[in-house]
C-alpha cells in the first residue's frame, strides 16, 4: 500500500518524533507502517523515508539505496559521494554522533520539498545506535552517502529539513539543478 507523503509546510514536518517501546514495534500497526512507508518509498523513489513523512510522529525511518538508483549516476559521482548500494533496513529510536566535521557538500533532495535541490553540507562519518525493525539494538558506522542519507532521515525524527541546513543560495528546481550542476 502507498501512503501519501507530506510536503514542507505540514506541521508533522516540525514536531519532534515520539520513540516507540519495543512492544509497539512488534505490534501489526507498526509492522504495516513499515512495509508500506517501504513500498512508498520505492515507488517515489527515494533512499530514505521517515515516519513524519507520511504523517506518523513516530522515531521510524526506513532506508534503502539500490544499486539500480546508481545506473545514471557516472562512475566519478559515485565515487566522489562515496556512493555504495545499501539493502533495505530500519532504524527506529536513532541516536546519531557525527564522526567528523560536517564539511562534505552536496546536492541533496527531499521527498517532502518534491521538485527542489541543494547543497548541504554533511558529516562524512557517523555513529547512529538504533533498535531494527524487531526491537533488537544495532549499531552501524556510516560514511559517505549512506552517512549522508542517516543524517537527512534522523534530521526528519527531530522535525528538522534539509532547507534548514542548506547553503541557501544553492537551492535551486531540479530542472535547473540537471541543466546547471549535473555532469
Ligand atoms: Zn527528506
């Protein structure tokens, strides 16, 4: 099932996300939740959708860079985002620690801001602690574009938007994002 996603301006957006205890995450509510916030974010497509997203302020997010999102990229784009497939998964309840400075700038977009890029700088390396999609703690070290993508979805858990962390006069349509900046 695809579930609506909530375009900035919707006060979802700008709440802080409850946590969820470990009986509500193996309840059907929430396992539904996940597979349908997973079947609308491929069907978007995105790498990373969280919870407020579709209107639920709740500490979910779920991830996921497929290689086929890569086809279109050249080789030195990957390379220079450090840009590696990453398999479905789910972070719930996430506490994140950047690594390093947040000095990494790229174009990033939004699901919630549809049509709109900009820079923003980021962490190259991050610590996120979470329970999965069982309940279980996990911890995952990140760097590079999966790095970028659990700040982005984390950011969404705190009410925040990448437009509050961009280099404002880079914000630009996709349009002239493709004509101007894509190589
Ligand atoms: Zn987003």
């Amino acid at each position: 099932m695809l579930l609506k996603v909530v375009s900035v301006g919707d006060p979802v957006l700008r709440k802080k996300a409850r946590l969820l205890t470990s009986e509500e995450i193996r309840s059907k509510t929430i396992q539904d939740l996940i597979a349908y916030m997973r079947d609308t974010m491929r069907d978007s497509p995105g790498v990373g959708l969280a919870a407020p997203q579709v209107g639920e302020s709740l500490q979910l997010a779920v991830i996921e860079d497929k290689a086929d999102y890569h086809k279109n990229l050249s080789e030195a784009d990957l390379k220079a985002r450090e840009r590696k497939p990453v398999s479905f998964h789910v972070i719930i309840n996430p506490e994140i620690e950047l690594l390093t400075p947040s000095d990494i700038a790229f174009h990033e977009g939004c699901l919630s801001l549809p049509g709109f890029m900009a820079v923003v700088p980021r962490a190259r390396k991050v610590r996120v602690t979470c329970l999965d999609e069982h309940g279980k703690p996990r911890t995952i070290e990140a760097s590079g574009w999966y790095a970028r993508i659990l700040q982005h979805e984390i950011d969404h858990l705190q009410g925040r938007v990448y437009i509050d962390r961009m280099q404002s006069e880079t914000f630009a349509t996709l349009e002239n994002y493709q004509r101007h900046q894509k190589k």
